[in-house]
C-alpha cells in the first residue's frame, strides 16, 4: 500500500502530557493558525484601498487574495514531508517566524506586482500552519478528546475568516491598509515563542525512503494548481473560453491533473497520498471542506464587496455588518460540543449545509434600502449554519485516520478548503460584473422615456430637473441596482451549492473508530 511521503511512524506524544498542558498547546498552536487563516480574509475590505493606493484596478487588487490562497494551496501537501524532516516543532516555529517576515514586506510593498509576489511566498511560508495544527490536535488528544480539540481549532478555521472583513475594516479606516500585514508581526513572534518553550516535539523521521521528495508529483501539483488560478483570475477579462490564452492554461492544468493522478498512484512515498480516499468519510470530508471553503470566503468577500460599491459604506463600517456574527460563532461555539454529545456528526452535518443555504438564500432577498441591522442579521443568517459543520466534518474525516498519516491527511483537508476558498473569490469576482451587465440589460428595458418606470422615478426626482439631470441619476440608480442583483444572485448559486451537499453528507457512513467520535459526548 503507497503512504504519504509524510508518514512516520507515530510518536507517544498524548500519553505523558497532562490535560492542562494539553489545552494549553490546543490554544498556543490555534492562535498561529488562526493569524494565518485571518490574513487570508482580513484585507478583503481593503482591496479598494490598496487598488487606490498602488493604482491598481479593482478586479487586479483581488490577486492579493488569490496569489495567497493558491501558493498557500501547492505548498499545503509539503507541509507532512517537511515536518517529518526536521521536525514538527522547527517546521511550525520556522513556518510562523517566516510569515511575520512576509507580512513585514507585504506591509512595506510599494506596488501591486511587488505585493503580490510577497504575498505569494507568504501564502507558502505559511502554507504548514494549519495542516500542522490539525496534525499537532490529533496526536496531542487521545481519540475520545478530539472533538474538543477540533471546537479549540474551529477558533482559527471559522471565526478568523468571519472576524478578519470587520477587523481589517477598522484597521485600513483608522490607520492604513499597511497595518492589516504589519499587526501579524508581534502577535507572530509571540506565538513563536510559546511555542518553542511548550510544544513537544515529533523528531525527524529516520527512513531515508520518507526523507526523500517526490518531485515529479510536486511539480505536476504546483503547474495543475498555478495553471487554474490564473484561469480563474484571468477568466473574465480574458472572455473566458474564447480566449486562446485561456484555453491553454486550463487544458495545461487538466493534463496535469490528470498526469499527476496517474503518477501519483504508483509511488509508494507520493507527495500527495491519493490512497487516503479510500477511506469514504475522508473523501467525502474533503469535498465538504472544499464547499465550506467556497461558501466561508466567498461570502467574506462579498457582502464588503457589495456594501462598499453599491450601499456606500466605509471599510470600518462594513467591518462591523460582520463583527456580530463573528461574535455569534464565538458565543455559541460550545454549544456544538454539547449537541455532539447527543447527536452523531451524521445528523449534524446536513443540518449545517441545509441551514447554511437557506441563510444565503434568504441574502438573496436584500433590498436597496436595506438598514444596518438587517444586514447585520442576514449575515448572521449566512454564518449560523457553520457551527454544525466545521467541527463535526473535522471530527469524522479524522475518525479513521491512523496516526502515522494524520500529517498527510491534514495537508489534503486543508488544501481542499483553500482550494475551495481560492474558487470561490475567484469565481465570485468574476461574475458580480458578467452578471450585472446582464441585469443592466433587462432593467434597461423597463426605463425608457415615457414608460411607467421612468415617469415614476422621474416624479421622485422632482419634475423640475432637467431630462438629463434625470436621466443621468437614473443611469446611476440602473447601475447601482444591476449590481445588486448581480451579488444577490451569487447568493442564490451558493444557496444551491450548499443543498447539492446534503446527499454526500448523507453519505457518511459510521466510522470505525468509535471512540473519535464517542469522546464528544464526554
């Protein structure tokens, strides 16, 4: 049977740790995770700023975004190899002091290009975090203590990309966009040294076969990975398929998919460990964090988005449409720890994706005159459903799990979320402005002179404007509105989304490991 390249053999770290030290490394590792899964979301409602300042458009500010979110994707299947190569504790530590570096340059950047390429090697510096947290959780917490371990991890998974919009709204508003990098750097060098004095260590693994890398299957991952997110980010402007540019990234990118497959089945040390999807519940785990991962950044983006073109609101101010729900999540957090005691991960879990839907379905019903507090609690509405997913999916995709791969199963969760996350942004800001070209049309239609919708509208005005005058704020008011629609209607495709979910949820089957699962209702 072929193994991960990050397979060692597992260490007896849970054992001689006490349970206070234990929640002590939980929080440690999740305060690292959660600055880097926050730095992916936290300058959403500062790409206006940036394009403004750097003068840049606004759909190239997205690729600050982006470039993130798909460096972070290739290097995420290294993270077991490195770890087992030095060490997890120098991999962690060297991955967190590397990021505070990177955000130090990304805070001093001086052009879009440069910004990008920063963010490019700070999405790979801090590429190992999460998938090592997860690592770290599972082999910290006997099996029956995971599903607390996952609730503390859920802190940097679910609330860092829910809180980073409203935390980097008041940064970029009251100080400059600059700080939403710079703030990572004390926080970052505090981290590393808790860590370095409480983390125990995984050594380096001594099989020559499990030091070596597989290169081949890497290279394939990086171009199937890079060659797709410059088809998503270059999509639009290009005209998607008609365009040959576009047309020979994405048939680079499938080839490679479809090579590195073939490749990576008939290794025994893959870089990417494929033989973990015969494990149903894994499998299907990743396709569940690949849709959470296109709903929870997706959704992050968007509503900003819309609120800072079409409802005039500041960074600041948009900020705090989604500081409540963030602060929802946090309240009510425990509460998904009680409920797993009673019901199983089976049952919690298409009632996550069902009521998360039908929160972005009932987003689709924002009116352009929509208050503050209605979009508070809409966003509250999108938000909800996240509580019942995010730590029963961890929970069973681990349940199988053995140990000596766990570094390796992490790497493929957490790829298939940023993956996920990278789609979604990408595909987002694309067609918010295909779509409201499209309602531009059809509300053209109902606004000619002399129609009932412009005679309407011509009265609110007031009818001693002039017909140009009139005619100038309705041409405002048709885009303003187009573009609402445009944003309302994405809500309704991840609506969709999420219910085409419910029957591969259903799908989970009960692991054999009871005890991961048992433990939570302890």
């Amino acid at each position: 049977m072929a193994s991960a390249v990050a397979s060692v053999e597992p260490t007896a770290v849970p054992t001689a740790i006490s349970e206070r030290r234990r929640i002590v490394i939980a929080l440690t590792v999740t305060i690292a995770a959660f600055m880097e899964v926050l730095d992916a979301t936290i300058i959403n409602v500062a790409l206006r700023h940036i394009a403004g300042s750097l003068g840049a458009g606004s759909d190239e500010s997205t690729w600050v975004l982006t470039a993130y979110l798909v460096s972070n994707g290739i290097v995420l299947p290294l993270a077991g190899w490195l770890s087992g190569l030095i060490g997890r504790k120098r991999f962690f530590i060297g991955s967190v002091l590397a990021f505070c570096a990177l955000s130090l340059a990304c805070g001093l950047a001086t052009s879009l290009p440069m910004l990008v390429v920063f963010r490019l090697v700070q999405g790979i510096a801090g590429g190992g975090l999460q998938p090592s947290q997860q690592a770290i959780l599972v082999d910290t917490f006997p099996p029956e203590r995971r599903a607390f371990a996952f609730t503390l991890a859920g802190i940097a998974t679910i609330i860092a990309p829910i809180l980073g919009p409203a935390l980097g709204g008041v940064i970029t508003d009251n100080m400059s966009w600059r700080w939403v990098f710079l703030i990572n750097v004390p926080v970052g060098v505090g981290a590393a040294y808790l860590l370095y004095r409480l983390l125990p260590d995984k050594p380096p693994t001594r099989d020559p076969e499990a030091r070596r890398i597989d290169m081949i299957g890497l290279g394939l991952a990086i171009v199937a990975f890079g060659c797709l997110q410059v088809v998503l980010d270059k999509g639009q402007q290009e005209d998607w398929f008609t365009s040959p540019f576009i047309l020979f990234f994405a048939g680079l990118s499938i080839s490679a998919f479809m090579v590195g497959i073939w490749w990576l089945l008939g290794q025994r040390r893959p870089i990417i460990d494929l033989f973990l999807f015969r494990d149903r519940n894994f499998a299907i785990g990743c396709v569940l964090n690949f849709a959470m991962g296109v709903t929870i950044f997706a959704g992050a983006v968007l509503l900003p988005a819309m609120l800072q073109r079409d409802f005039n609101y500041t960074a600041t101010w948009s900020g705090f449409v989604l500081a409540p729900a963030a602060i929802m999540i946090l309240m009510l957090m425990p509460a998904t720890r009680t409920l797993m005691s009673a019901l199983s991960p089976r049952i919690l879990i298409p009632f996550g994706f069902a009521l998360t839907g039908a929160g972005m379905y009932l987003s689709s019903f924002i009116d352009p005159n929509q208050s503050f507090t209605m979009f508070v609690l809409f966003r509250c509405a999108q938000a909800l459903g996240v509580l019942f997913l995010m730590v029963p999916i961890s929970t069973i995709t681990f349940a199988d799990i053995r140990p000596r791969d766990s570094d390796n199963a992490a790497s493929l969760v957490a790829l298939s979320r940023n993956l996920g996350g990278s789609v979604g942004i990408s595909l987002v800001t694309a067609y918010a402005d295909r779509l409201s070209q499209a309602h531009q049309s059809a509300l053209a239609a109902h606004l000619a002179p002399g129609s009932f919708g412009y005679e309407a509208l011509r009265e609110l005005y007031g009818r001693t404007m002039t017909s140009d005058t009139v005619s100038a704020k309705l041409y405002a008011e048709l885009l303003r509105q187009s573009s609402i629609l445009a944003y309302l209607t994405i809500y309704q495709w991840l609506a969709v989304l999420l219910l085409m979910c419910l029957p591969l949820a259903l799908a989970l089957r009960k692991p054999r490991n009871i005890g991961a699962i048992s433990g939570a209702r302890h």
